[in-house]
C-alpha cells in the first residue's frame, strides 16, 4: 500500500466536490497514492444562517487549518476566494490547480437578466461585494440577505420571491448546475471576488511530501492570475467584508490584465479601474495587484474603507 494522504474539507457538496476533485489530480500524477477525504465543520456549517460580518474572516478555512497545523490532515482543500490574503506562517499555499471560470453569474426566476429585472425587484446575495455592486448597477432595486450552500440559495429564489440571485459560475459547474444560469456577468458590471473559481491546496511548510506532491498539481497561469488578485487585496488590508474585487486575464505576449473595484457597500461609489502589463513571475503579478490597489485607493477607495472601518468601531 502506497502513502495515505488526508485532505481536509468542509462538508457541503460543493467542498467535497473540490476535494476529490483535488484527489482525482494528485492520483493521476502520483500513482498508488492512497487519499481519504476528513470533513470538517466549520464556522460557516455551525452559524448557516448569519452574515460574513457577523462572525467574521476565514469562517470558511479556520478549523481545517488548524486541524493541518496540528496534523491531523496533510493538506487542506479551499475555494481559494475563502483563504485570507495573509495565512498562518507556518502554512503555505502549496497548489492552485487550473482554474474554472471566475465569474458571477446571474439565476433568476424568469430568465431576466440582471440589468433588465424590474424596478423595485429583490435580489438575494449575502456577499457585501455582489450587493455594491449590483446597487451600483441597478439602484433601483433590492439587495436581501441571502445564505446557504448552493442549492438552498438557488431554492429561496422561489420561496422567498426572489427576482434572482448572484452565484460563483465555478460552484455552478462543478455541481452541474450550470443550466440554471441566466447569464454570465460581465467584469466591468460585477468583479468577482479574488480568486474566485480558483481552489487552494494548503500545507504545512515542514511537510516536504505533501508540498511535493501538491506541487506536482500546481498550474502556473491559474497561479500567475491569483497572485496578481491576491497581491490587490493584501494592499487594501480590508480582508473579506471590503466591496472589493479583482480579476487578472492572461493575455498575448506574456502580458496580464488585470481589472479591479472598491465599491461602497450601499452602491452610491463604485472605484474600477484596468490596467495591462508583461508578467513574467509572480513577484511581478503581486506588484501589479498592489500597484492597481493604491491607483484605487487614491481615487477615493480609501475613503470606502475608513468609512467601513469606522462603522466597524461603531
């Protein structure tokens, strides 16, 4: 019997989907290797019903880190969107497979689309990004509290009389739900969240097997675009409860574009800006995604976040 390789993961369907998904990768590279899938309950399983802000960062990844810190798993699996820009030092993001489509998209009742639903109507997201910008977007409208996995955010659309939702396309896909998408929202209208549609394979810096063999399932575009992502938020230090979003596209000769937004929670301010340049490596991706950060948060970006801050205090 080859090594046995535990991958922790929280429970929903979505999870466990990545995490074989990881172990189908890391079975096809490393031949023999024996994995077992530990679920793990989270923040995010234990309060379902309650918002980000209320409980606060890394909901989705604390307790698998620190079952990976205390070794009771080799390697932790994310939805890399969920791993804060700085993690604990003694871990290290050691894979980012290739990546699925990172934009949002839109499911509605009646097959309208975002910019085309009716005045007055609600929209459910509990995500403070997709609700500034849609209110930036659409003020017209109304943004409600939405929580949940997959599938129960898809069922409130109905029984809560929803006009519709925002959704990762990636989830979608991976749980074969993409025919529920009414359309796929352009970047320019809704940045997604950073990193979104990409997983992270976490590990511990002093474990040379696992960092070995999650390394042999790294993609180096998908990393090369969410370093850049990453290297915007660190710069805003805002972590998840900021309006921000970031998305970096490859593009012909060596070249990265990278688009990225600070929005005000209520919509009534909405920061976006692109820009394009050669990345050859990562430190040169990260120095593109803090560059458009500070462009950001001179053009009124900060003032987004002092006020966030302030309210926080409050």
């Amino acid at each position: 019997m080859g090594p046995v390789l535990k991958i922790g993961t929280r429970g929903s369907p979505l999870a466990l989907w990545q995490a074989n998904h990881v172990a189908g990768l890391l079975r096809a590279v490393e031949s023999g290797i024996e994995v077992e899938i530990v679920t793990i309950r989270t923040l995010a399983e234990k309060f379902p019903e309650k918002e980000v802000a209320e409980i606060g960062s890394g909901i989705f990844t604390r307790e698998i880190d620190e079952a990976l810190i205390e070794g009771r798993i080799d390697v932790a699996v994310h939805s890399l969107k969920d791993v804060p820009s700085e993690i604990d030092p003694r871990l290290t993001l050691a894979a980012v497979p290739e990546r699925e489509s990172p934009l949002d998209a839109f499911i509605s009742r009646d097959g309208t689309r975002l910019l085309s639903v009716p005045r007055g109507s609600r929209i459910g997201t509990g995500s403070p990004r997709r609700r500034s910008q849609i209110l930036h977007a659409r003020p017209d409208v109304e943004v409600v509290p939405l929580r949940g996995n997959v599938a129960t955010r898809i069922a409130k659309v109905e029984t809560q009389g929803l006009a519709g939702t925002v959704l990762a396309c990636a989830g979608l896909r991976r749980l074969g739900q993409d025919g529920r998408i009414t359309e796929l929202i352009d970047a320019e209208v809704m940045t997604p969240a950073v990193s979104q549609g990409a997983l992270g394979v976490v590990a511990r810096r002093d474990d040379s097997i696992a960092m070995g063999l999650a390394r042999a399932i790294d993609h180096g575009p998908s990393r090369l675009a969410v370093s850049a992502e990453r290297g915007f938020l660190r710069t805003l230090r805002g972590g998840c409860l900021v309006p921000a979003g970031a998305l970096a596209t490859p593009r012909p000769g060596g070249k990265l574009r990278l688009i990225g937004v600070i929005a005000a929670p209520d919509g009534s301010a909405c920061y976006r800006e692109s820009s394009e340049n050669l990345c050859p490596d990562i430190p040169t991706a990260e120095s593109l995604g803090a560059e458009l950060a500070y462009d950001l948060l001179g053009r009124g970006g900060a003032e987004v976040i002092r006020r966030l801050a302030a309210n926080d205090r409050g």
